[in-house]
C-alpha cells in the first residue's frame, strides 16, 4: 500500500481539515542531504496552489538518531491529493526511500 493510500483509508471525512503526523527512519549518515531537500520540499509545499497546507513543518528526533518527524496540516484530502502529484513531494519520497532504515509512517489526526 502506498503511503498516500494508508494515509486516505485513516481519513474520516475528504472534506474535512486534517492533520498528520509522518515519522521517518533514516540512516543517519545521510541526514544532511536529506534535510536539505527537506527544507525546499517545506517551502515548495507551502507555496502551493490552492494553499490547501497550512502547516509542514520537519524536525529531528535527538533521542533517536535518523528519526525525522513531519507535521502537516491539510485543508481537506484534494488539496493532500493535489501535493502527493507535485515534482519536489516525488523527490522527497525518493530521497527518503533510498535511505530508509524502515517504512515511513503516517498517523492522521483529525483537528478539533
């Protein structure tokens, strides 16, 4: 299954806001270059069409190393849909798969 596809089957409502919580196991020898695409996929996603993300926003877990948390907050599913299809979300899953130590995860969390 996709991430996409895990991340559609968690969501209660395609019209409503969300929030989701995606966790990355890294090699950390590898961090840097996948950081530096994480900060031009974060700008790139913000400025997206439609400006359905309102939050995304990566971070490093001290605690474990090669363990990056991103937090996003979506306006509803198609505005997710619309960035699953962009060139730097592509890039940024291909940059993370090729130095994954385990499956990303996505958690959906829906807003209140």
């Amino acid at each position: 299954m996709s991430l996409l596809d895990s991340i559609k089957v968690q969501i209660p409502s395609v019209t409503s806001p969300f929030a989701l919580l995606v966790t990355f196991h890294l090699d950390p020898a590898h961090l840097g270059g996948f950081i530096e695409i994480a900060r031009a996929t974060a700008k790139a996603t913000l400025a997206e069409a439609g400006g359905g993300c309102h939050q995304y926003e990566f971070s490093l877990d001290k605690a474990v190393a090669g363990k990056v948390v991103l937090y996003e907050k979506w306006a509803n599913l198609a505005a997710l849909e619309y960035h699953f299809a962009q060139s730097h979300t592509k890039a940024i899953g291909e940059a993370s798969g090729k130095i994954a130590s385990k499956p990303t995860e996505a958690l959906v969390l829906v807003l209140v």
